[in-house]
C-alpha cells in the first residue's frame, strides 16, 4: 500500500494507458472512470495519458476529459508539455503545435524506410498503408477518430495479415533491422528510440528537479506498457478479457487488478487513493 503519510513531501504522479486501461478497448467509453478521474482532479493529481495513440487523438481525448496536463504520444515517441510548462535547460525541446515537445522517438518515415524491408519475408499491412475508413474498420474507431489516428509521427501500428506469421519472429526480425517492435492491445507497434518507459524516465526527472520528491503510479494492460510500469514507483497491471495478466514484468510493488477497462480503473484508483485526503 501508499505511505500517504509522505504526501507533504512528495508530489504524486499518475501514468496511465488508455485502451484495455483508462478506456473500453471496443467502445474506447471512459464514463465508468468518472468518479475516480473527479477524484484525482480535486486531489490537484497530475494524469499523463501514455498512449500508442497520436498526438492528435489524445488532444481530442484530454479534451473530453478536462485535461491539462502533459502527455505522452505514440509509445514515448513525443513528450508534450503545455506552452506554460518552463522546463529545465538542460532539456532541449521544440515549440509545435502549441507545445514545449521532447522527441525521442525518430521520424515515422525513417520507421517505414525500414518497415518497408520486412515486406520481403512477412505479410502485413501498416496504418501508413490504410485509408482512414479502413483503420476505421480494424480498430473500431469512428471515421473522425480513424483520420486522427492516421496522423502518425513516431510508431506504425501493424496487423499481420498471414495468419502462419508468428508475431515474435516478426519483432526478432525487425529488431535486426534496429526497429523498436511491442505488442499492443490489437496491433503490433514498429518504432525508433522512444518507448514508454523512457519517456516516463524522462518526466520524472523533469518533475523530481522542478517540484521535489515524487511517488509516481503508472497502470496499463499490454507488453508495451511493461516499460512504463517497470519506471513507476508503484505499478498496476489490468487483467486482459480472458482474465490473464502479460508476462514479463518484475516490479517490487505491483498490484495486479480485477478486470480491466474504465470500470475496474476507477476501483484501483478508489482503493489507491483511499488514504490520500
């Protein structure tokens, strides 16, 4: 459990994913979180979104959600902080699109340039190589939401199309080729240089030199969250829909969840937060 009896001196940060997490990974809803996302408002909590998404689907998300806090896009390729966010100099960053962004992550057409070399031995197709209404199609999304989903700057979600294709010897070959590769919810994810775990690295070390000591939560579901919780003080793991748990995460204080999606993310940050007052 949290010593809250050290919240005085230390500034508590939440790290959470969203599909199979903060949202329904079929409907994306996030209203059964309500109550706990209203909680950690008035506990004055910053909530940093860590996501596979795009920067410009999580704009549209923190929207919704009444969000002003950074966040993290496309598996820690980006790191967005708001325009009014002073960071340290010692951390160079870009002014774009109304932000003070720190890019880890390589350009998504140095992604495909090498994605396009495992076309020679593997059947797949990327979201480079979809039309909006067809991501619309294999993620669910609406046509407004796939279009958003479509402006990639950092990773290329794939789904492997040759069902005698085994998902690991893709990654084993595309990590000879130097890419980044980690299974999402649904696709599998093909970057450079950034994950989620660095770019939490990163935010912590920002936050630790500008507001002092930090607890930091992180919560997520899939292997390309491992990175992320294995940085996080204490680390929350969401059972997937068959009622398993990803393998491979070693953390000295992990809590493994009931259920996953919105619902069961308001239970865990309900009982977390129990003694937070």
């Amino acid at each position: 459990m949290v010593d809250w009896s050290k919240r005085a001196r230390h500034r508590i940060l939440i790290f959470t994913d969203l599909d199979g997490t903060l949202l329904d990974d079929q409907t994306y809803d996030f209203k059964p979180a309500l109550p706990a996302l209203r909680l950690i408002h008035s506990l004055k909590i910053p909530l940093i979104l860590v996501s596979s998404k795009t920067r410009a689907e999580i704009e549209s998300l923190r929207k919704r959600l009444s969000l002003d806090s950074l966040f993290i896009a496309e598996n820690g390729g980006g790191i967005f902080f708001p325009a009014t966010f002073e960071l340290p100099k010692d951390y160079p960053y870009k002014r774009v699109h109304g932000y003070n962004a720190i890019f880890i992550g390589r350009p998504i057409e140095e992604v495909l340039e090498k994605t396009r070399r495992l076309k020679e031995n593997f059947d797949f197709k990327g979201f480079s190589e979809m039309p909006p209404e067809e991501i619309a199609s294999v993620t669910g999304l609406k046509l407004e939401q796939a279009i958003l989903a479509s402006m990639r700057e950092f990773d290329e979600p794939i789904l492997l199309t040759n069902p005698l294709d085994d998902g690991e010897i893709f990654c084993k070959k595309a990590s000879d080729l130097g890419l980044d590769c980690v299974h999402g919810g649904r696709f599998i994810h093909l970057f450079l240089g950034g994950n989620k775990g660095r770019a939490v690295g990163i935010v912590l070390n920002i936050y630790g030199q500008l507001r002092g000591p930090i607890f930091s939560i992180a919560i997520g579901d899939s292997p390309n969250d491992i990175s992320m919780l294995k940085m996080a003080d204490k680390a929350i793991l969401m059972q997937d829909k068959d009622g398993t748990y990803i393998e491979g995460l070693d953390h000295p204080d992990l809590l493994k969840a009931q259920g996953n999606g919105p619902k069961a993310w308001n239970k865990v940050m309900f009982s977390i937060l129990a003694g937070f007052s």
